[in-house]
C-alpha cells in the first residue's frame, strides 16, 4: 500500500561525508560560520554556503553527492521545506542526505520536519562530536528511500528494520489477513483525521473525512474505489506541497478533490 523501497547506491553509502560536497544553509551569518567551524575542524573539505532556500536549492541540484545541512528557525520553508521539494523532484538531487539544525521544538514540529523528508533533525546547541556523529551516521548508514503518494524520502520508521520482511510495511495485517483491505484504509481515512486536526490543519483533516465518507459506502475495495483513495493521498501530498500557499490555493486543491470524487462515483 505505501510505495516502492528503494536502496541508495554502496558506494555512496560508504564515501566519508568529509570528501563530499557540504552546503550549509542558514541566513544568520553568525550561526552559519559556527557551523562552517565545526565542520572545518572535523575535516571537510568542501564547504558552500547559502542564506536562502533558493540559492540553496540551486547548489544542490549542480553538486554531484552533496550534502544538505539546512536551518530551521523561523519558517518551515527555509529547513524542511526546501528538503520536501528537492524529495518530490525527478533528478538524483532527491536523495541527497539532509541535516536540519534546529532550536529546540515540539513533537509536532519535529514530526513536520520528519515528514518532509529529513534525513536528521539536530537540535541547537549541539556538541561538535555529536554533530559529526550525526552526520556519519546519515551518509554511512542512510535510512531507505522510500516513495508514496504522500511521502518520499529517508524511512520515518523506527526501530530501522534489519530485513525487507513484509511483516515491516504498512498493509502488513491485510496481507497476513489480520484486517481487509477496506477496513485497513478506513482506519487511515480516521487517522489522517486525528492527526490533521492534531496538527491544525482542518482542510487536510477535510480530505480525511471526504476519504472516510466514500469508504463508509464501500463494501470492497476494487480497482476504482482504489483510485479514489489514491487521489485522497495525492491530495494531502498537494496540501504538503502548498503549506506556505494562500488559504484559497489549498482551498481549491481540497474543493477539486471533492467534485473528482463526486463525479467519480455518480459514474
């Protein structure tokens, strides 16, 4: 049910992060040179430097194997954000290994992050040997890159698992036939609920309700009552997408979903 795993190359696994290329994003030049410090005296010795998410973004794509180490203090967009977008492109540059340094934030915050797709969340200040930690850690032993509707990048999961057993993957109680597959998706349009309106979010709760109102009329799940929850996922990844827009953009991205779905099953 949750997409592809797709392992990272071993020999970019088991390149030390001190021989690649280091981009540092942080606009406060007095933070961005006590990282650019920490990093020297660890040993890189190839060190960018971007003050926004724009110039960063760039630096990235044009780099082969580089490293993100990314800033999150005042908005989303300039940390996970920029992490999100570069995880939802087509080129190489969405696997890239991204740290993000943070003051110290709340759970929801840091699962904000986690679902941008982090590969890290550093949180400020940080000892210099537990940052080389942290950083040796997400490039010799990177989570795997995992790609669904909603999410794409290093897997949120933990404890990490030591095999591909089936028994790890979300839909793991259909296939073992624990659950249906309808009542397995139910229980994500309740979920998706929960944690929306948990984290504030009452239109991409709304797509949560519109998912479980269809499923409420189901009795199975058939080939097109599997593309209308699909697109319930779409939709919450537009509205991941969209975070920063306008209240209206978000808006027609959930009324569009609403008159797909109702044209759909008068169908």
């Amino acid at each position: 049910m949750d997409g592809d795993l797709i392992e990272l190359d071993v020999k970019r696994r088991t390149r030390d992060w001190r021989e690649r290329p280091l981009i540092v994003l942080d606009a406060v030049r007095f933070t961005r040179n006590l990282t650019l410090d920490m990093l020297r005296h660890a040993g890189a010795r190839r060190l960018n430097t971007a003050s926004n998410a724009k110039a960063a973004s760039w630096m990235v794509r044009e780099s082969r194997d580089a490293i993100l180490i990314a800033d999150w203090r005042d908005s989303f967009q300039t940390g996970p954000g920029l992490i999100r977008s570069l995880r939802r492109g087509s080129g190489p540059e969405r696997h890239v290994p991204a740290l993000v340094l943070s003051d110290r934030r709340g759970v929801v915050e840091i699962e904000d992050a986690r679902d941008a797709g982090v590969s890290a969340i550093a949180v400020r200040p940080i000892p210099t040997q537990a940052f080389i930690d942290r950083l040796g850690e997400i490039t010799t032993h990177p989570r795997r890159f995992i790609e669904t509707a909603r999410f794409s990048g290093p897997d949120r999961r933990t404890p990490r698992p030591r095999t591909h057993d089936p028994d790890y993957k979300r839909g793991a109680d259909v296939v073992a036939g624990r659950t249906t597959e309808l009542d397995a998706a139910r229980a994500q349009a309740r979920a998706i609920i929960f944690e929306k309106l948990r984290r504030n979010d009452p239109l991409a709760a709304r797509v949560g309700r519109s998912m479980e109102r269809f499923l409420s009329a189901m009795d199975r799940i058939d080939e097109k009552s599997a593309e209308i929850i699909e697109l319930h996922r779409m939709t919450l990844g537009k509205l991941d997408d969209h975070r920063g827009a306008e209240m209206n953009v978000r808006l027609d991205i959930v009324a569009g979903l609403e008159r797909l779905v109702e044209r759909r099953t008068a169908a």
